[in-house]
C-alpha cells in the first residue's frame, strides 16, 4: 500500500510556501543546508546581505543549488476566496538537487 503524504517547503525569508512570480522562482538552498525562494534571496544579497538570514554562515551565490521537485505556486489574487496553495513534493519522489 502506497501512502501519498505531502511535505511543504517554507521559504526562511517572506516565511510562505508561495511565490508572487511562480513562473520564474525556484527554491534554492544554501551550503548551510537553508531553504529560500530564490527570488527573495537574491535581492537580499545584492543589497549587502551576504550572510544567510539563519545562520549567518557567507552566502556565495555561485554556491546556491537550485531544488527541482518542488513545486511553488503562485500566490492567490483574492486569498478572501481562494485557499492557500502550498509548494509540496510527494514522499516518493524526493526533491532533486543540481548544481
């Protein structure tokens, strides 16, 4: 029997699951082993903050791995109405990390 549980990703940044730019963010983790939206991380970086926000280890860019098998969606216009969609990735088939 095969159970289908889902593990949400938080980004340690804006502390959501989702992205305004769903289409173009990815999340990313650090060599410390912290995850972020990469679209909240980087302008972070280029502003000075070149420490990750967790646990102030140096940040190198070049050193970031993208994660593929997980998936951030785009956050709701109208959160009245819509439920929050989460970033998840199924147990079976585990995240993915590239260089």
């Amino acid at each position: 029997m095969t159970m289908s549980s889902k593990e949400e990703f938080f980004c340690s940044l804006c502390l959501d699951v989702t992205s305004e730019n769903s289409k173009d963010d990815y999340f990313v983790s650090t060599e410390c082993g912290h995850l972020f939206h990469y679209e909240c991380l980087v302008p972070a970086y280029n502003n000075g903050y070149r420490t990750c926000p967790i646990c102030r280890d140096q940040l190198k860019l070049d050193k970031l791995r993208k994660l593929f098998g997980i998936q951030v969606k785009r956050t709701p216009k109208r959160s009245n109405t819509a439920q929050s969609q989460t970033a998840t990735t199924s147990k079976d088939s585990s995240a993915a990390v590239v260089k």
